[in-house]
C-alpha cells in the first residue's frame, strides 16, 4: 500500500461530524418548538403508517392462501385509516402517542424494577433500579399532564433524544478521528505491510 493510497483511505474512513451537528441542531430546534415537533412527529407517525399500509397491501397479493391474504389486506386497511386520522387530527394522535409512551415508560420501569429484585442476589447494579424508578416517574408525570401536556411532551423528548444522540455521536467521531491523527503519527503517515 502506497503512502497515496493510505491518505485517500484514512480521508474516507474518517467519520463525518456533520450528521451529529445536524442532530444536535434539530434536537435544539425541537426543544425551542415543542409543540410543532409534537406535531410533526405525529404527521411523520401518519405517513408512515400510510406507506406501511401500501407496503402491506401489495405484500399481501404476494401471500399464499386465501387466509394470509385477507389478514394482511385487513392490516393494510387499519394502518391506512389510522395513518390518515393522524395526518387529519393531528393534536389527537399527538395525545395518542403520548399516552402510549407513558405507558411504555411504565411498563419499562416495572420491568426494571422487578428485574433488579430479582436479579440483585447474582451482583445486579442499581442502576438498573435506578433507571425503573426515572421511567416511572416519567410515566406518572406524563400522565398527569395527559391530554393537555400532550403537545410539549413529545416535542421535548424527541428533542432530548436528537440532542443527546447528536451529542454522543459528535464525541465518538471526534474520538475516532484523534485516535486516527495518533495511529497516523506513530506509522508515519503510512502503513507498512507486516
């Protein structure tokens, strides 16, 4: 392997920090404008679950047997309705999605919780405890707050999720190009064939 050849390599494997940066900046976007993320999180939901209704559609006059074919016509249809009620009503499907979410944040804590008790005998942390009380909480607040909370509670939490997922990936790219600039430096600016 050349010298040239490892540049135009170690240039390509290098991770982009542009993605993270977006994510960051949406993730700020969604948190300044809680309810309008609410929102298009819902249109995003209902479009969604239309072009999964097409897909499932056309899937279904692949199926063998008139039984699959019938069930997975009768799915179609159900995302269909259900994609465009969430695109027509979109302050409804925002509360919908929110109060799924408080229970799937209860569901998770409970399940942590019971995880922890009974696994806390074979070394479990309390992190594990710790992170079913947080979804708990969360639960119960969200459904406090339900319907009315409903339009800033999606938005701020799909904005702590891009936010923080931006975060961790701009750090992990960043790390991985020091970690290439130190490599680069100890071969040389090339690698040698062993």
């Amino acid at each position: 392997m050349t010298a040239e050849s490892y540049n135009v390599e170690s240039s390509y494997s290098k991770p982009s920090i542009v993605w993270p940066v977006i994510m960051i900046a949406v993730g700020i976007l969604a948190l300044w404008l809680p309810v309008a993320s609410s929102i298009g999180v819902a249109r995003l939901l209902g479009w969604l679950m239309v072009f999964d209704a097409v897909f499932h559609f056309i899937h279904a006059f692949r199926s063998k047997g008139a039984g699959h074919i019938v069930w997975k016509v009768l799915v179609a249809i159900i995302y269909l309705i259900a994609g465009i009620y969430f695109l027509m009503h979109p302050f409804l499907a925002v509360a919908v999605v929110t109060l799924v979410l408080a229970a799937f944040f209860l569901i998770e804590g409970l399940v942590n919780v019971f995880s922890y008790f009974a696994t806390r005998k074979v070394g479990a942390t309390y992190w594990l405890l710790l992170n079913g009380i947080v979804s708990i909480i969360l639960a119960v607040m969200i459904w406090r707050h339900w319907p009315t909370g409903s339009l800033w509670v999606l938005g701020v939490l799909v904005g702590i999720g891009l936010l923080m997922t931006g975060l961790s990936r701009l750090m992990m790219a960043l790390a991985i190009r020091t970690y290439m600039r130190q490599v680069d430096r100890e071969t040389g600016g090339n690698l040698r064939a062993a």
